[in-house]
C-alpha cells in the first residue's frame, strides 16, 4: 500500500475515532441533582404525583380522568358518572364542586354525604369506580436493536400481579437473564423498595410466593441475558456509524437525482448504494 493510501486510512480511523468519542460525551449532562438540592421542588412521598396515594393504604384511589359512579339512594337525579378534572375536582349537582382526586371510594362518600346532610335527610351515597385514566406502571427492558432500555408505559386496571405483566409482555425470554430474574422497583424520594423474583419458579414450578400485586407507578425491569449485554454494547457502538451511512446514503442519492433531472449521463451509477 502507497503512503498516500496508508495515511487516508490513518485519517479515516481518527475521524471515526472523534465521532465515537463524540457520541460518548455526548450521554454525560454532569451530576446528578441531590434530593437536598432539589430543596422546596423536591418530591416527598410516593412517585411524586400530585393527588398520590398514601403507601400504607392499598385501596384504590380516585386519580385525574377517573370516572365516578355515584348513585344518591333518595335522589336519583343525582347519580350517574362524573369526571375528575385536571384540578382534581368534580362538579356534583347541588353540592358544587368537590376534590375527588386522592381520595378512596370510601373517603369520597363521606365527604359527598357530609356536604349532601345540608339538603336531604340521612343522605345515602353508593361511590363505585368506572373508567380509570390516572394509574399505570412500567416495564423496562434491553433494546436488543440499537442498545440501551426500551421503557413502556401499561394501564394499571387495579388486580395486577407480577405473572400477568409477564405475559402480556410476550414473555420475552431471549431478553431475560439466565434465572429470569425480574426487578419490581417501588419507587420512593428516600426509601426506595426492590423486590427480585425468579419468574422461572412461578411458570415451571408453581411456586407463586414471588407473585406480588402490582402496584401502580411500580417499575418492573427486565435485566437481559449476557448475550443480550453485549449485543446492546455492539448495537451502541454501532448507532454512529448507522447515522454517519444514512447520511452519505441520502447525500449522493439526492446527486444522483440531480444529476439525471438535468441529464448529466457521466454518473457513476456503481457508487450509489
């Protein structure tokens, strides 16, 4: 090989070189904030959301979006469905508006049979759940095509257990790892919890202890198997050198356009990709 042909390859490794190194500084935005710098905009309890559910409780909780289903045993003309608002409020009829977000069904009939006592006589309220918007919780898994975690966000519809996450999953074992151990990851600003079960026991064994209820906000991650560490390893290194072929592919494309709209026939059509 002549000099010239060994030097541009010495460049065109030191250029791919830059570009990786590019990419990887790239994914550092420096320090993450601690909770006591965070200070007043800080969460406190729970996953952070603003009308959230006390961690000792597990009964449902009215959220934002949440449908109601009231039926006034002396007014009928007061039951039927009512929607919590953004603001976490509900209009109901006489009684005005009312916070419903944050509250259990059964929290909620005795404030909406407190404020009814003003214009019915021992007023007698059924509080039932209808369409719920406000709960869901997230899988978390390796993408085996371009590296790093996929995250996706699934409706929690309030009986959940760990077994059905799997499943509806697809119960994607080539991601999994050798003991197909999933995380359940509670989150907390102080204290967060993590619960490890063998998925393995529950569809092979029967052992079910390790099939907790889901709750809503809980993370499930789903670690991969070492073939799957390396392939997400490969499949980051890669992603530059993806986009960099992309581009050139586009560049010379769109010459390639021009070049016949104004029928330059001297194209050297073997260099289009």
């Amino acid at each position: 090989m002549s000099d010239f042909g060994r030097g541009n390859q010495h460049r065109l490794v030191h250029t791919l070189c830059f570009i990786v190194l590019l990419a990887l500084s790239a994914c550092s935005n420096g320090p993450t904030s601690t909770f006591e710098e965070l200070g007043a905009d800080g969460n406190t309890k729970g996953f952070g959301r603003r009308f959230s559910q006390d961690p000792e409780e597990n009964e449902f909780v009215f959220g934002v979006g949440d449908e109601v289903l009231l039926e006034v045993i002396e007014e009928p003309r007061l039951s039927g469905k009512f929607v919590i608002r953004n603001d976490g409020i509900m209009s109901f009829g006489w009684v005005g508006e009312v916070t419903g977000a944050g509250l259990t069904p059964m929290q909620l009939r005795k404030k909406l049979e407190g404020r009814l006592a003003m214009y019915l006589k021992q007023p007698e309220v059924t509080v039932g759940v209808g369409r719920v918007q406000s709960k869901q919780f997230y899988v978390a898994a390796n993408d085996i095509r371009f590296g790093g975690v996929i995250l996706k966000s699934m409706p929690y519809e309030g009986d959940v257990v760990l077994f059905d996450v799997f499943v509806k999953m697809g119960a994607p074992s080539s991601l999994l790892d050798d003991e197909t151990h999933l995380k359940i990851i509670r989150g907390d600003p102080r204290k967060p919890q993590v619960f490890t079960v063998n998925v393995r026991d529950i569809y092979e064994k029967g052992l079910t202890g390790g099939n907790i209820q889901i709750r809503a906000d809980d993370i499930i991650y789903v670690p991969p198997t070492w073939i799957g560490h390396v392939n997400s390893i490969m499949a980051g290194v890669s992603i530059p050198f993806q986009s960099l072929f992309n581009i050139t592919r586009t560049v010379v494309s769109m010459d390639y356009t021009v070049r016949i709209l104004t029928g330059d026939t001297s194209y050297n059509r073997g260099i289009v990709f």
